[in-house]
C-alpha cells in the first residue's frame, strides 16, 4: 500500500494542479468562456481551497475578493501538497 501511495503521489499532485487550473479558469469570464461556461462559478474553486477557503462559504465579500482568496488558498494547498510529495526524495 506504502508502495503505491509513493508511485501515485507525483500523478496525483499534478491531477490536483490540473483540477485546480480548471477551477480558477471556471471563476473568471475568460475562463469560463474558453470552457464553454456561460456564467462565473466559484464552487469548485471553494472546495478545492480548504480549509483555508472556509470563510467563503459564509462571507460574501463580491466576486473580485473571492477570486484573490480562492487563488490564494489553492497556492497553499498546492504548496503543502508539493511539499508532502518531496518529502520522500
């Protein structure tokens, strides 16, 4: 199980990059429009962001300071997550 764990870690932190890309895209218009969306949504972005992104959920602060939070609470999970991945080399 260790094993596996250890051949998926660099797999699964770029499935996480990729997801959360996708997510931010989805929260600007431009994004949205690349992807075919017709309206701006910051779910995905929001639970991609725990914990840190928690306050979103019961705060609304308007959509420029969402995006700010919700890029920044992606680039620290996305910092944790890359170190936790290094960790083992």
């Amino acid at each position: 199980m260790l094993r596996t764990i250890r051949l998926l870690r660099w797999p699964l932190l770029l499935a996480y990059a990729v997801a959360g890309a996708l997510a931010l895209m989805l929260a600007t218009p431009n994004g949205g429009a690349i992807l075919g969306q017709s309206g701006l949504t910051f779910l995905p972005a929001k639970i991609l962001g725990l914990p840190w992104s928690a306050p979103l959920f019961l705060f609304d602060d308007g959509p420029v300071t969402a995006l700010a939070v919700v890029g920044i609470c992606y680039g620290l999970n996305l910092g944790v997550l890359l170190m936790v991945a290094r960790s083992e080399d």
